[in-house]
C-alpha cells in the first residue's frame, strides 16, 4: 500500500461539520430515488406472477420477465458507475433516473411481451446506477458519525417501495382502469414517480470530495465554504471544531486495473463474491416469493395479498438497522443477519400453512434488510474516493448479472424439485457468503473513509 501524507483536506472539513438541513435533505431525496428503484426491481416478480395468464408465460417466459431489468441494470451499474469517477456524482445521479422514466412509460404501452422485455432492460440501465451512486454520495456528503444511520435512514425511505409494488400488484393488476390493463399502471407510477424525484435532485450539490480528488480545488473550496457557511448559520454557531488531518489520496484517475492492485485486490474479491452470492438470499427471495406462491398452489389474488404482507418486512427491517448500523461493527451484522436470512427461507420454504408462510416470509424480508443496509453502507467505505464508483458500480453490477441469471435457474428448479429444495440451496449459498466477508472483509464502522480506505 502507498505511503500517504497527512494535511487538512475537504474530506477532514466534511467529517468535522454539525448535522444542518443538507444533510436531512440528502435523507429525504436519496430515500424517495431508492423508492422507485427498489419499486422496480420487486415489480418483476409480480408482474411474473400477472403476466403469466395475460401471455401464457411457462418457467422461462416468467425467467424473462423477472430478468431482463436485471441485465439492464448490470450494463448499467458497471458502466455508469465508472462514468461517475469521471463526470462527477452529481451528473449521474441526474442521468439515471431520466434514463429509467422514459423507458419505464415506454414499457406501460407496450404492444407485445418482446416489447415489454427490451423496455424492461432499457430501463435497467439507468436504474443500475442508483443504489451504488445512493451509497457512494452519502458516503461522501455526511459525516462519518452519522454515514451508517443516514444511509440506513435513505433506504428505510425506499424500501417502502417494495410493499408498494405488492400492494399495487394486488389492486392494480387484476382490474382494468380507464380501459387500460391494470398491470400497465405499474409502469405509468414508477415512471412519473422517477421523473418527480429526477426534478428533486437537480438541487443536490456536487460532491466536494469529488472536487477534490480531481484536481479542481478552486470547486472543492467553494462547495465546501458553501456547506461550512450553511451549517454555522443555521447552527448559530461562530466557528465549526477544527478539522483533523486527514490522509491525502493521490489525485490521478480512476482505473479497473487500480482495483486489484496492492492493498485493494483482497477487497475487491471479497466484493465481487459477496455481491455475486447475496442475489441468491436477498433479490432471489424478493423476486421469485410470488412464484414460490403460486407453487405452493395459491391462486393470484391470494399470492399478490400475501406478498403484499410479507413485503411489508422490507421497511420495518430497514427502521430496525437505523440504531444499529452505528453501534456494531457492520461486516459482522452482515454475518449475523445473513445467517438468519438462511434459516428462516429454509422455514418459508418447507411451510404449508398460511400463518406460517407470511410469518416467516415477513421476518426474512425484515432481517434481510438489516443485512442490505448493512452492505450498502459498508461497499461505499472500503475504496478511495477516486476509486469507489468504479470499484462498488462493478462489484455492485456482478448481482445485477446474477440476479438476471438467477430466474432461468431458481424458476425451472422449483418447478422441478419444489420450494424447501430451493431455500436449502440458497442457505449454503449463504453460509459461503459468510465465509467470505468473515474473512477477508476489513472492518469499517467509525472510521474516517480515507482510515478504511488505506
């Protein structure tokens, strides 16, 4: 690892500053971005589920239906999140959800499933990029003794998305409204929804640290007195603590070859195998519970009701993560809740009587969020600046890919083998995903990001 000097930098003036409405703000805007994207990607299983009928779709018509947003969002992930280290977060974040709402409308009028599906993965590009740029931006703009619950607090915000896509499965799916199949207003919601949010985060500064590690001072200095000056105004305060020094990061560009260089390879691969084996746990749950319903021999009305219950765990479980992100040591959260996540699909998966189902259902997607919050904050903390979008938008597109994969494979095994054979697969799935943080994860919480990054 290089030898880095010390100085006061942007980053250490960032860490030193009191919580003002910017930061609250951040909550507010980034929560109702994740809103829509998680909407989205929970919306495939659903629309699995309903498109099933409307197309006569078997095993690997439900597969494309639940996987071609999933491709989009790799491509977009991977690509955009190294464009970011390079145009600034800011642009990004205004790119991808413009990219998304076009698509998403598009996708509402669709005359035909192939259509459907080319619009589907379109629109994925431009949601690919959400979450990391989410993890990444808040990384950066927010102190560090507040990055993990401000984070968690954003997602809590999105994740009510997911019951959201359930509970308008249920009332929207099965009915038509003005003449219009109820299963198109699905697309119509998210896509004006994005298009409302793109406006709310045209007023989001860009990030000083960014500024900084590009080689642009003069706009580090000036977004930073703008935030220095904000918080001392509305704190009613003379003078902010004085900043620690801080290590400097070498100002050069961003490269994929830097990420396997030296100190960061470790990390890197822990990363790329975490996110290739979280899929299995997390989207694969969310994504194929209506299907696994269905299997079990609920008709689509129960299925789309019962899902709508069990997904209510997505923003409980991301209420709970608030005060405890902070307070623990976030590799290890992602151990312990993974390892619940395995026992309780495993319940989910041999159960048969209904209170059981949603009971189990409703827990693993709660502690399932526990363990995604955990990962969102802790991918966006062990890279450098001048790094991270390339390093998390590649780790991160990896379970776009699988998740797009993923559905070929679970759909036609549960078909064949049943659902307990399916969640016990996914538990050894997890178990290696323990292994592999456990052990070659480094720790993060209540470190400065240039600490964690050397």
């Amino acid at each position: 690892m290089r030898t880095q000097r010390t100085r006061i930098t942007i980053a250490s003036r960032l860490d030193r500053l009191p919580v003002y409405s910017m930061h609250r703000r951040l909550i507010a805007v980034l929560g109702v971005g994740t809103f829509f994207d998680l909407y989205d990607i929970f919306l495939g299983g659903v629309l699995a589920a309903v498109l099933a009928d409307t197309f006569n779709l078997g095993a690997t018509g439900k597969a494309l239906v639940i996987g071609s947003g999933f491709v989009g969002m790799f491509f977009g992930a991977s690509v955009l999140g190294i464009v970011a280290d390079y145009v600034g977060r800011r642009a990004m974040y205004q790119a991808d959800l413009l990219i998304y709402s076009i698509f998403s409308l598009a996708a509402a009028f669709a005359p035909s499933l192939a259509l459907i599906l080319i619009f589907r993965f379109l629109g994925g590009l431009g949601l690919g990029a959400t979450l990391p740029m989410t993890d990444i931006y808040m990384g950066e703009m927010v102190p560090r003794r507040v990055r993990g619950r401000f984070t968690a607090l954003a997602y809590t915000i999105g994740f009510f998305g997911v019951p959201v896509a359930g509970l308008a499965g249920r009332l929207l799916a099965p009915n038509d409204l003005g003449g219009i199949a109820g299963w198109r207003w699905l697309f119509v919601f998210g896509s004006l929804g994005a298009l409302i949010v793109w406006f709310m985060r045209r007023s989001l500064p860009e990030s000083p640290r960014w500024y900084e590690i590009k080689g642009r001072p003069l706009d580090a200095e000036a977004a930073m007195r703008r935030m220095e000056e904000a918080a001392r105004r509305e704190r009613g305060i003379d003078e902010l603590p004085a900043p620690e020094p801080a290590p400097v990061e070498p100002q050069r560009g961003a490269t994929f070859r830097e990420i396997f260089d030296e100190g960061y390879a470790r990390r890197t691969v822990m990363l790329f195998a975490f996110q290739i084996l979280q899929t299995v746990g997390y989207y694969g749950f969310g994504s194929l519970a209506p299907v696994v319903l269905t299997d079990k021999g609920f008709d689509i009305v129960e299925t789309l009701g019962y899902t709508a219950l069990i997904f209510l765990g997505y923003p409980i479980g991301s209420m709970i993560s608030v005060p405890v992100v902070e307070r623990f040591e976030r590799k290890w959260i992602i151990v312990g809740s993974a390892i619940l996540m395995a026992i309780l699909g495993m319940v989910f998966g041999f159960a048969s009587s209904v209170p059981v189902i949603v009971l189990s259902g409703f827990l693993l997607t709660a502690v399932s969020n526990l363990f995604s919050n955990a990962f969102h904050i802790y991918q966006a903390e062990i890279f450098p600046t001048r790094m991270r979008g390339t390093a998390v938008g590649t780790a991160y597109s990896l379970s776009r890919l699988t998740s797009a994969v993923l559905p070929f494979v679970a759909v036609p095994f549960l078909a064949a083998y049943g659902p307990a054979a399916t969640f016990i697969g996914s538990a050894v799935i997890l178990g290696i995903l323990c292994l592999d943080v456990g052990i070659l994860g480094p720790r993060s919480t209540g470190r400065t990001l240039e600490k964690i990054a050397r």
